[in-house]
C-alpha cells in the first residue's frame, strides 16, 4: 500500500469517528454497520496492497446432518468466498484456520488465539447487552433521574472499543501489535535473555550501590549538620526506606510521609525504596514523567485524579476509547493477549487498567507518555545513583498436593520439601525480577517472553515479546481482592460474632486449612522462566514450579503488609530499616513482629527480635525487669538473650508517633 494511500485511509477513518461522536450513540451504530471489517491478524504474511478492497462479512452458521449432506451433495458446503468491488482482489486470510477471532469455537487449548477471543468475546458481549436492552421502554417506565446519563452513552463506547479491538488493520489493536514487533520501539525485542542462578545481587544493581553511597555520604552529613569530612565512608549506614500496603490510603498517606522525609532530608540518605500495594503505585509515580521525582507533585496529581472513582464507567471509557490515552493504556493488554495466547483474562487486568486511568495519566491528558509504562525504564533514575532504587513486590502462594499425614511427612523431609502452604515473594527493581525463595531472576525487561532451561524462547517472527507493561503491573501489586476465603472470613469474622452466631463462626473457624487454599478470584499470571531448571534450582524448591507454565502472582500484603524481606536480603546489608505503617489494623496485624520468623528462618544477624506492639499481657514489672537484664552484660540470662525463649520487649504497651528498635550482630555464649 502506498504512504499516500495509507494516509488517505487513516484520515477516512478520522472522519468516520468524528462522525461518529458528533451523531451520538445512533450514528456510532451506523457506522459499525457500515464499517464493517474482516478479521486480519497484524502478522499475517499476506501483502497490504489487498487490504484496499473492501471485504463482505460472512456468517458460518451450524449445519444440521441432513442439510450438510444435501450441501455436500450440491458442492456449495465451505465453498462461501467473499466478494471483491475491485477485481480480482482478495482479503488477505488470517493465520486463524478459517475462523474469525470473535469465533468461539476456536478456543482451544493449542489455539494460538485463545486469550485473544476470550477478551474479544467478552467485549462483544457487553457490547450486545448493552445494544439490546430498550433503553426506550425503561424510560416509558422509570423516571429519569434512577438511570444515570452516562448509562445511555454506554452502547456507543462499547461499540468503539469492540471496533478498536478488532485486529482489523489500522484499528487500534492492529497499530499496537505492529508496533510490537518494531525494534525502533520495543528495542528489547531483539535482546537475548537468560535466568540468572546466584544468590548475589546482579551487576547492575552492585554499581548502584557504588554510585548511591557517594551522594548518600554528602546527604548524611547535611543531615547531620557536620562537614562531609567528618563523615567516614565505612560509617555511612545503607537505609532502607518502605510504605505498606492499603491501596488508595496507602498511596496518599505513603506520599505524605515520604514527602516529610524528604523535607527533612532524611529520603536523600535512603539507599532503597521498597513498597507493597499502594507503596508500589506511589514509587511507580515518582519514577514517572507524572511524580517528576517529587512527593509534593505527586500530591499534586492525586488531587487532581482520585475524586473520581477508578471504576467509574463514563471516566474510564471515556480515557480508553479516545486517543492518545486508548494506545497508552490499551498496549499492554493487547501485546499480552496476543503474544501470550494460554494467558488468562481476568479482574485483575482490568483492575490494572483502571487503576492506569486514574493514576498514570496526567491532568493535561495529551501529555502522556508510553516512556512510563516499562519498569525497566525507571533505571535512568538511578544508574548514576541519584534516587533510592524502588523495589516493588507480589507473592505466589504454594499449595502442596500432600496426602497422608503430613505431620510425619514433614519430619522425614523437613529441610527439603515443605508440605504446608506458604507465600513465595518476588520482588522487582529496574534491573531484575527476582525471587529468593527460588535464587533465581531475570531482567526486567525480559518479563512477559516465555522461558524454557534457563533461555527466553524466540516467537515464530524471530521476535520476543515487549516488556510487560506497567498497568499489568499494577493489578499485580494491588490485587488484595485475590485473597484466600480465609483471608475473606477473617474480615466478616466480627460481624459474625456480633450477631450471635457463634457456632456458625466456630464451623468456619475450623475449617481454617480448607478455606486458606482457596482462592475466589484468580491471581494474574506471568510466564514461569523457572521451567527446565529442575537441577539447578535449590532443592527445596516446591514440585509446582517446575511443571506449571505460568505464575501466579498477587498482592504481597497477603504474607507481609510492609515489604521487610527484600530489605533483610543479602547483599543489600541494609542498617536500618525506616518503615511508614498505613495498613488496615496496624496493631492487630502487628507486622513488624511478622518479620522475627523470617529472621530466625534465614538466619539473619541483627534483626531486633520481639519488635512490633508489645502484647497484651506484657506489665510495666516485666518490661522493667526484662531491660534491667538486657542492660546488664553479666547476666546470664542476658548471655542466652538470642535463644528463641525470650524477646526483647519495648518499655510501653502502645507505640508512639516513632519507636525505634535496635538489634545487635553480637553473639553471646555462657
């Protein structure tokens, strides 16, 4: 096709919408029914010169027994071919074996489409409620003030966006997966990739660490009023700084307080940035063009933003279906679908959509920019140490197929094989995907290919696939919702109990190691680059991961509501540990108290054993009488203060607006 008629064809098609969003809902209808479009695939191998004629929609209805063998006999039985207004020009046939992507009976478990339809046809059916209902005779019959307006624009949005996700060329899904496989763009594309096996911090991230210490050295000596000469390198404490999980409430609280340090200029000494949940979307604006390294425009931007609800439909379609926003927020859910095809399709994409919409996009919606939705990208922020490096976190929970006693079963096999469920944590930088659990990672920008013995497998195309994009990343961090029925009971637990049906709570509550392994909404999935690394993986690592194809990932405030873990990882040898809590129930959760059985578990030094609210039962004699041993060096208590037995415990029952807890490396022997 040539530039001048591709240009003619673009313009034509702005035309049709502008068309379209001058008539209302009634001209959109017309204009899908008069533009129709074939269903042809971006890497269809077919020429562009035949997408100039002007295909006829055919419709493949089931053939009973009797008229296919009536057909059969006339010769006519899948011999439909559409017709052409120029010649003998045809439509180019999409890699799909004769069936549209909107076809059903395509979903099969090897059908390269699979995902795809699955989205597409979920799109198509809104857009049939939605057609179909009579809007008129409701109005005949309810006053006007019960249906909202945006209820009678909503046929037209979906109209629209079930034509932009057609894959018919120059729609917008077509532009999106061209793009895709365009070096210029994605030039990730082309890198090869391999699982990195070490229990050490990557490369990347070691230089970081040599280039942060220099500013962190002159930061630590404005903050403590005394010249840079006084500070020692040896001196300078590695800090690490994290927010908690809590979603929205996270996000402004996290925002506030991180901009209170920085005010202070106790955020410039910090050497990492960890965050869980709504921590994580507050450091995905800050490395933005959005956040420009600033907590108080980010502050900025979330007055602006969040007074309108993330689900709000008129809001949301209103972003997804016009341009430039549609490409932006759109590219990562298609580039998925398409490249990904037995991915699944869930709440949890389209919560990162939303979530997308309403966050990453800046007041003045022209200025976005598709440079903030790789993770990956985020590293030109903090190669040359200028920013603390952000690491953003999920779990993936394990669920053993054990049968059998499994008290007895753990003892034969308790320092290989794990037979209870547990939380896997994996955390991201700019620089890698990692989970220690496993000693394994890969870069950050090679998320979202498929992996098989430690390599990244190239497409058919000789392409891989872009990084997965931001908004995936999002629903990832924040999916809460994706939590077990235990997790779901425990928040109705005291409306229960309040109403007086305790042995309805007492059956539940018995059922607590049924309801843990299930989970009601499905996690989001990402390609599992552990596949084909059964003998280089460490021996504890659960039978799961090596057969499942796909990982399943949550929201980290499942295991830890503050991303402590990452911090205590070694190789990052971080000092201290300054942790804002903006969770549900800060002192019942008592997090920070959750963190003494991943220190004893991996044996970490330092870590100040019993920190958190104190309990309940603890007295103001025995916290006097439990500081006078631990101050005393000659006790011999003191000496077997590191046994598991006893814990350090504040001298208050309740925390104030800062507690600081101090460990010691020290070890004591009797």
């Amino acid at each position: 096709m040539s530039r001048a008629s591709r240009w003619a064809t673009v313009a034509n098609r702005q035309r049709q919408y502008a068309l379209s969003i001058a008539l209302g809902c009634s001209g959109a209808a017309a204009y899908n029914l008069s533009g129709v479009r074939s269903s042809v695939l971006a890497d269809s191998p077919h020429h562009t010169d035949a997408w100039r004629s002007k295909p006829v929609a055919v419709r493949h209805e089931p053939l009973d027994a009797q008229t296919r063998k009536r057909k059969e006999a006339q010769g006519r039985v899948d011999a439909v071919q559409p017709s052409s207004s120029e010649g003998d020009e045809k439509v180019p046939a999409p890699r799909t074996n004769q069936r549209s992507i909107f076809d059903t009976e395509g979903g099969h478990s090897n059908d390269p489409l699979s995902a795809w339809r699955h989205a597409t046809d979920t799109v198509a059916a809104a857009c049939g409620t939605f057609v179909g209902f009579d809007f008129t005779s409701v109005r005949e019959k309810i006053t006007g003030f019960i249906i909202p307006k945006w209820v009678w624009m909503l046929p037209g949005y979906l109209h629209k966006l079930q034509d932009e996700m057609s894959m018919a060329p120059w729609s917008l899904s077509w532009e999106i997966w061209e793009e895709a496989h365009n070096p210029e763009i994605n030039p990730e594309i082309t890198w090869e990739a391999k699982v990195r096996i070490s229990t050490d911090l990557c490369a990347e991230e070691k230089n970081f660490l040599r280039n942060r210490r220099q500013r962190t050295s002159k930061a630590l000596a404005r903050y403590l009023g005394v010249a840079e000469s006084e500070i020692h390198p040896d001196d300078v404490p590695t800090i690490g700084m994290c927010g908690s999980g809590g979603g929205l409430r996270a996000l402004v609280a996290g925002a506030a307080s991180f901009l209170s340090a920085a005010e202070d200029g106790l955020f410039d000494c910090v050497t990492y940035s960890a965050g869980v949940s709504g921590s994580c979307w507050l450091h995905t604006l800050y490395y933005s063009s959005i956040g420009q390294q600033s907590h108080a425009v980010i502050l900025d931007h979330l007055k602006n933003r969040i007074g309108i609800h993330i689900a709000s439909p008129p809001a949301l379609l209103a972003l997804v279906g016009q341009a430039p926003t549609n490409k932006y927020l759109l590219s990562g859910m298609v580039e998925k679908l398409r490249g990904v095809p037995d991915a699944d399709f869930g709440l949890v994409d389209i919560y990162g959509l939303a979530l997308a919409a309403r966050l990453l996009v800046p007041h003045n919606e022209l200025r976005v920019s598709s440079y903030d939705l790789k993770i990956s990208n985020q590293r030109s922020y903090t190669d040359d140490g200028s920013h603390p490096l952000p690491i953003y976190t999920s779990v993936r929970h394990e669920i053993p197929d054990a049968t059998g006693k499994v008290e007895e079963m753990a003892k034969d096999a308790r320092f290989t094989t794990k037979h209870f469920d547990w939380f896997q944590w994996f955390e991201w930088t700019p620089y890698e995907f990692f989970c220690e659990e496993l000693e394994a990672g890969i870069p950050t920008w090679a998320l979202g290919r498929n992996w098989h013995a430690g390599n990244s497998v190239w497409r058919d195309n000789g392409f891989a696939l872009p990084e997965l994009r931001v908004p995936l990343m999002m629903g990832i961090w924040g999916s809460a919702f994706c939590a077990t029925l235990s997790h779901y009971y425990k928040e109705i637990q005291p409306i229960i109990k309040a109403s007086g049906l305790g042995s309805l709570d007492a059956l539940m509550s018995g059922k607590t190691d049924e309801l843990v392994k299930v989970h009601p909404i499905d996690p989001a999935v990402i390609p599992n680059f552990a596949l084909g690394l059964r003998d280089r993986l460490p021996a504890a690592t659960p039978e799961s991961i090596h057969h499942t194809t796909h990982l399943q990932l949550m929201d980290a405030g499942m295991a830890n509501n503050l991303p402590i873990y990452p911090l205590l990882r070694p190789g990052r040898d971080v000092d201290v540990i300054i942790a804002f809590d903006a969770s549900a129930d800060v002192k019942g959760d008592n997090w920070i108290k959750v963190a003494d059985g991943y220190a004893r578990q991996r044996n970490i030094k330092g870590w100040p054993m019993g920190a958190g609210w104190p309990p309940s039962t603890n007295t103001e004699e025995i916290t006097k009488h439990q500081l006078d041993e631990a101050e005393d060096p000659t006790s011999a208590k003191t000496a077997s203060s590191g046994s598991d037995d006893k814990y350090f415990q504040p001298p208050h029952k309740e925390l104030g607006y800062c507690t600081v807890w101090a460990g010691t490396k020290q070890e004591n022997n009797e």
